[in-house]
C-alpha cells in the first residue's frame, strides 16, 4: 500500500509548507517543457495560483515579488524562467542560519512541582543566613502546596509536603514537624461590572436616604406651623 500511497517522511521535505506538496510537484514541472514562452506562462500560473491563499494582499507590487522569489526557492533555484523581477540569491546551506530548537533534558523527580520549585529550593541551600533560608524554605513550601493542590484536587497534608521538600533538597532544608505550612494568597481584582454595581447601588441607597430625610423634615415643618396657627 505504500507504494501508491508513500508517507509524507517518505518523501522530500517542502520549503514552503504553506503551499503544500502540490504546488512544488507543479514547480519542479516548469523545467519540463522546452518552450521558454511556455515555461514563463506556467510559471505565471503559479504564481497566480499562490496568490489565491492571501486575496488582500495579491495585487500588491511586493507582493507579487516575494511569490515570484518563492517560486525560485521551491525549485532550489534551478528554474529557467525570465521574471519582472530579479532572482533572489541562494544562500549556502551552512550560511543560512535554520537551525533546531533543543528541548531541555533535565528530569525532574516531581513534575506537578514543575522546574522553577528545583531552581528556588537550589537558591535556598545557598543562603547563608539560617533564619532567612528557614523563612525561604517555609515559602517554598507553601507554594508546593499550592501547585499540589492545583494539580490533584485531593489535597495534601503538610507532612507530604515537608517530606518532599526535604527529598528534593536533599536533606538540607528540614522544616520540622510542627511548622504549618499557608499557601500564598492569589489576589483577584475587582471586576469593573461588579465595581460599578456596588456604585450604583450606593447611589441608590444614597439618595433614598436623602429624599426619606427630607420628606421627614418637610412633614415635621408642616406640622409645626399648623400647630402655630392654630394657637
């Protein structure tokens, strides 16, 4: 079956993915014809057929002259064409500069931990001061917690925690057995709907107050002054 229908690693990698497999086969096709008229007219049909993935932009002059150079990069430059526009360079493969990102090797011995917990309690071994590396360590902890808990919503005792901080430090950092361990606290802004609720509410009740204290004060005026006429 893979031979009428070969896999993608099977075959030879595409400088322009965005274009696809099809448009270099139609690519490294312009070579096959001996007309040179007949060449620079397919290669224009390329071209145009490029252009259909960005319409914004395909009736722009340069443009159209990075589709052209495209053209010329896809067929690694073998292409015997005449363009408006002339052919871009070819740059050796050592000089080009495209290389492969490297993912980090190091293990980690508690992934929900991540790697930033193994680079804080690292800083803490290096204090000197042994108040200030308990107070550091006593935070880290509470951190460790904190991710523990977002990671597994079981939660987890302070006893597991401290029995992993001594592990990853090696047991350098030893908290004790009667240290409590708080989780650091994750401040929320105030939403500005709920901000502006809490506004208006206090306009309300704001002016409901002010009109029920003037209603009050207007009726005890009435009130007093019918009692003057009438004496």
């Amino acid at each position: 079956m893979n031979e009428f229908l070969p896999y993608n690693t099977q075959q030879e990698p595409v400088s322009h993915k965005e274009y696809g497999r099809n448009v270099k086969r139609l690519v490294e096709k312009i070579n096959t014809f001996e007309d040179p008229v007949v060449r620079n007219d397919f290669a224009s049909m390329i071209v145009n057929l490029m252009a259909q993935m960005h319409p914004n932009l395909r009736n722009l002059e340069e443009f159209r002259q990075k589709l052209w150079d495209q053209v010329h990069i896809i067929s690694g430059h073998t292409i015997d064409i005449e363009v408006p526009y002339s052919a871009p360079q070819e740059i050796p493969e050592d000089e080009s500069g495209s290389y492969k990102l490297r993912y980090t090797q190091s293990r980690l011995r508690f992934r929900h931990y991540g790697k930033n917990v193994e680079r804080l309690i690292a800083k803490a071994i290096e204090m000197e001061d042994e108040e200030k590396r308990h107070s550091f360590a006593k935070i880290i902890a509470g951190y460790m917690k904190m991710v523990y808990k977002n990671w597994n919503s079981d939660g987890v005792s302070d006893e597991a925690i401290r029995a992993d901080l001594l592990l990853l430090s090696e047991g350098l950092l030893d908290l004790g057995d009667n240290v409590s361990l708080e989780e650091p606290k994750q401040s929320r802004p105030q939403s500005n709907f709920s901000r502006r609720k809490s506004n208006d509410s206090g306009r309300r009740s704001g002016g409901r107050d002010d009109r029920g204290s003037r209603g009050r004060s207007n009726n005890y005026r009435s009130r007093s002054n019918d009692r003057r006429n009438r004496r």
